[in-house]
C-alpha cells in the first residue's frame, strides 16, 4: 500500500534539497545532469555527473540547468528533477502534495515555470504549494515569521545573494545580487592564473574557496597545494595558494554584499529596525560558511550575526519544518491557477 507523503524542494542554483514530512531532508545533491549527445539519455544526475564536470568527453554533456535561481534549461531541469524522484521512490499516484521554495525576485514567467515543472512532471503531484525563498530560510533559522517583528535574512547561496526583511508573514524589503559562491570560484581561478600563470578548473577552485576562504583576509597561514597547467609551458604545475590570495580574489564582492545590507537597513521602516537591532543578522546558504563572514558583518553593520550549523540547508530545513506544522504556516503558502 502506498501511504500519502508531502515532500518539499529547495532548487538552488547549485545544489537540489529535498526533504519529506516526518522525515526530514532526504536528499542534498548537485543540481547537475550529465547526458550523451548522441543517445540523447541521461546518464547520471546529482553528485555522480557533478564528479563528471570539466572531466568528461566531448559526447557527454554536463549541465546545471538553474542559472542565478530561476530555470535556465527547462527540459533538464524536468530531467533532472524526474530521475531523483525516481531514485528517492516519490509516489507516482498523485497523492503527495509538493511544497516548493521560489526566490522573491524572480517574474511570474519565471514563477510560472517553475510551477510547471512539478505540475508536469512524473510523480504527479495532487497539489503543488509555494512559498517565497527568505520566509523559508526564516523558519529554518528559528524564527516565527507569523509575528510582528522584522528580522533581516541573508541568504548567501551559489548564484545569487538576496537580502531580505521579514515580518507578519511576509517580505517588507529584499534585495538581490548576482553574487555567490559560483562567482568567487571563477573569481579564484581568474586570481590564480593572473598571479601564477597556472590555469585550474572551477572544481579546484570551489576547494580552495571551502578550505581556506577567509573574509577578513588575515589568516596568512592557511594555504593549501593545487595543480594545474602551466599557461607557458602547457605542462602540470604545482603551486601554493594562500588564504591571503582568496581574500584578494574575493573581497570585492564580499564588500558588494555588505554594501547592499546597509542600503537595505537604510531603507527599513524604523520599527523594524529597532527589532533588526535586537535580533540581529541571520545569515543562510552555503557561503555563508566562508571563514570570518560572520565577523566582517558585525563589524560594518555594529549587529549580531547568527549562522546556523549547517546554513546550506537553512531553507530546506524551513520547508520540512512547514510541512509538519502545516495549519501554523498555511496562511504564507500559495498556489497559482493552471
């Protein structure tokens, strides 16, 4: 017998979360799809086709179908979505309900499709809910979002940064920036073959930035051993990348970020930021782990800043939290006609 289950999704522009009621999250992958150009099959998705990115041969196509937070590649992304639906066992027999995270910024084209993805997709969903991305995040961080009081939420994710206040259920004030962690990886790589002539891929760069990114820039002894090919020579070369280096390749947009959270406090209604004085900063996605962001904030805004332990699935963790107190939340959530 197949029981009803309510799964929620959280599709950001480098990873896919995926969580189920009562369970909580049930899936943390890449959001990427490999497929051979010559079959037209898909032949892995999530973590096994992201260890195929900047590997595989010219017949194998690598694609992350999501671009700064809205679908770029529809039929992918229905790929995609399909196959880990498969993987996971999501009933097929229209009886689970979707709850599906959507970024604040995004149009109702954007919007639109992002809703026909699940209302078209193989598992057939009985109904598919939304809920805007900061309210989400909101919820994972601890918050009652259902009361009057502002909290500010940064969500720090892989293509995009959106600044947010929230209150009474709802988005007061938000910001958006085409800034994350996928920019300071090409930021790294650009860095690295201007100062070592050395060119390294993206994947490289992404460990560099986890290992030893520091946001303040004054860890100087952390570094960390790569390898990649000499733009002179064209042969393999080793070098040291410090975490000085990082700073230098990033700091500018760390400082663009910073920058948009003091616009938005400057226009906050004052009420709210009284309660933003009080509640501080609460900073969610996966480059929010950045070493010493947390510090940086403090000091240019003088607020306390929270980051929860793991803050790449801060909205995940909102959505699953919904879907078990679902009559509290109900009122935040909503539909679009088909």
């Amino acid at each position: 017998m197949i029981f009803k289950k309510d799964f929620g999704f959280d599709l950001g522009t480098t990873y896919m979360h995926i969580c189920q009621k009562d369970k909580g999250v049930i899936l943390n992958e890449p959001e990427t799809i490999a497929i051979d150009l010559i079959s037209k099959n898909v032949i892995a998705v999530g973590s096994m086709a992201h260890d195929m990115f900047e590997k595989a041969p010219r017949s194998i196509k690598i694609n992350m179908p999501v671009n700064h937070g809205v679908i770029a590649d529809f039929d992918n992304m229905l790929s995609l979505l399909e196959h880990q639906c498969k993987k996971l066992k999501i009933d097929k027999g229209g009886r689970s309900i979707a709850l599906v995270c959507v970024p604040y910024h995004i149009s109702d084209v954007e919007r639109r499709a992002l809703y026909d993805l699940f209302t078209k997709s193989k598992p057939r969903f009985k109904s598919v809910h939304m809920i805007e991305k900061p309210l989400a995040a909101g919820v994972g961080c601890g918050i009652d979002v259902m009361q009057p009081e502002g909290n500010m939420i940064v969500d720090i994710g892989g293509g995009t940064t959106e600044i947010s206040v929230i209150s009474l259920g709802g988005v007061v004030i938000s910001d958006l920036l085409k800034v994350g962690g996928e920019r300071f990886d090409h930021n790294i790589r650009n860095f690295v073959k201007r100062k070592y002539n050395i060119l390294i891929g993206i994947r490289t760069a992404e460990k560099i930035k986890i290992e030893i990114s520091n946001a303040i820039g004054n860890d100087v002894g952390q570094s960390i051993n790569v390898v990649g090919r000499d733009i002179v020579s064209g042969l393999p070369k080793n070098v040291i990348v410090t975490s000085v280096d990082v700073f230098e390749s990033i700091k500018e947009d760390i400082n663009s970020i910073i920058e948009a959270i003091k616009l938005i406090l400057e226009k906050t209604p004052p009420e709210l930021s009284a309660d933003i004085l009080t509640a501080g900063v609460h900073l969610t996605g996966g480059t929010a782990s950045i070493k010493n962001i947390d510090t940086l904030i403090k000091k240019e805004t003088n607020l306390q800043v929270h980051i929860n332990e793991e803050p790449e699935k801060s909205v995940i963790n909102g959505v699953c939290h919904i879907l078990n107190n679902y009559n509290k939340h109900k009122n935040i959530l909503f539909t679009l006609k088909e």
